[in-house]
C-alpha cells in the first residue's frame, strides 16, 4: 500500500480539498483507496458526509487496542473508504508521545489494512509537530499546497530542510514531496508568474495549479468532491492533472 499525505504547514490553502478530489480520483482509476482524516476538524469527513467520530478515539487507536478496521466508513465514493476524525486527535501528538518509538505510530495504525488498500491518504492538521513526523515516516509521498507567494515559496524550502535533517538525523526514510500551486488567481500577475516559473525552477513542482474558484467553496455545501459533481469545471479538470501527476511518481517510486 502506498501512503501520501496532503500536508501544509499552514492552514486554509487547499489541502482537505486536494485530498479528497485526489482520493475520489483514485478510486475511479479502480486503486482501492482510504483516506484517514487526521486533521481533529474533520474537514475531509465533513465533505465526506460521515460523522467524525471513532469509538475510543485516538488513544485506542495509536495504542493498537482498536482495530482501525472496525472504525473504517464507506462513502458516497464506490472505491473510498475513510477512517473519519475525532475530536481526540486534538491530543494525539502527546498520545503518541507516551508510545515507543512515536515516530512510528502512524505507521502501526495502517500497518492491519495494508493488504486491503492499494493507496491511502491522509489528511493531516496544519503543523510540525509530533504527528507530522509520524506522518512524515509512514508517507512515500507528501503531496503540498502552496499559495502563489514568496513565503509560501519560503515555506516549502523551509519543509525540505526539515525532511533532509530528519532523515539524516537518525536514517529514516524521507519522503518524496509534490507540491503544487492552490488557490490561483490568474488575474494577478504574480499569481500567473509563479504558475508559470516555479515548475521550471524547482524540482518536485507539479505543473498542476488549483484555481481559486467558487465551485471548489462550494465543495462544503455539496459534501461531495467536485470531480464527481462537476467534473469539467476548471478546477477539477486541475485535480484531475494533479492526480496524473502524483500517480507518475507513486509509480516511479
């Protein structure tokens, strides 16, 4: 099973809704697929239509006393399952905390339903923390919403610096990042400059850029990943090229 993270570490550029596009784009290609809303907002469980809620929430689950499979949902997606938030992750860096080899928690909680998905995706809260670097261990791809400024620019730099040191710190296995374009309006000049340039000029750019758009508000009125409800709409036609982007590296690796 294949493991990719949207992640930011910053909140409101686009990363709940990547995943879940993303996620309903690869269970139509026929990978049987889950996404797990670690994010204790329950963003992507929201759009998704199911309560966030796990019975014995996060410390049953990083602890192994819950079988993750029990608490998994189907959705309105044939081919994408969730396991949905829950409140407790609000505490999950310190509940990792307690466990050994914490890094590793993540991981233990996917390892039972390996064999029952061919990718999963995980949602993750805007931070460095405890669990990112969880999530950083079990990913083979972060998958990085960036929007089109200089200090977003700086941020991904700054991201980077911290897999590589982490990775050379105590030799674990870094993970490959795609970071793409969110929220493009192409109105602004820097906006149209920065989609343009920055495939060029840094490596692990993704040519596909996320458009500022309505439809991709109204995913929460919808509860439903725009590539279904409007799949020619601009925006997902973008997701769409994401996706075929971020399979040629799961491929590659």
């Amino acid at each position: 099973m294949k493991v990719v993270a949207t992640y930011s570490i910053k909140g409101g550029v686009g990363k709940t809704s990547a995943a879940v596009n993303v996620g309903a784009l690869a269970a139509r290609a026929g990978l049987r697929t889950l996404l797990w809303d670690l994010d204790p907002q329950g963003a992507a469980t929201f759009l998704l239509r199911v309560k966030p809620k796990v019975k014995g929430g996060g410390r049953k689950l990083v602890r192994g006393t819950r079988d993750p499979g029990e608490a998994l949902k189907g959705t309105d997606v044939e081919g994408l399952d969730l396991l949905p938030a829950d409140f407790s992750y609000r505490h999950l860096d310190v509940l990792l905390d307690r466990e050994e080899r914490p890094e590793e928690g993540v991981g233990r909680v996917l390892a039972p339903l390996a064999g029952d998905y061919d990718l999963a995706i995980l949602d993750c809260a805007p931070s460095i923390s405890l669990v990112s670097e969880s999530v950083f261990a079990a990913a083979d791809v972060l998958l990085v919403p960036l929007v089109p400024s200089t200090l977003s620019v700086r941020t991904l730099e700054q991201l980077r610096t911290f897999l590589e040191r982490h990775g050379a710190g105590d030799g674990a296995t870094v993970p490959e990042v795609l970071a793409f374009l969110s929220m493009v309006d192409r109105r602004k000049n820097l906006h149209r400059e920065l989609a343009a340039s920055l495939p060029e000029t840094f490596s692990g750019m993704a040519r596909a850029a996320i458009p500022s758009a309505s439809a991709v508000e109204l995913m929460g009125a919808r509860r439903e990943p725009l590539v279904q409800s409007r799949p020619r709409d601009a925006a997902a036609v973008a997701y769409t090229s994401l996706w075929e982007e971020l399979r040629e590296v799961l491929d590659r690796g």
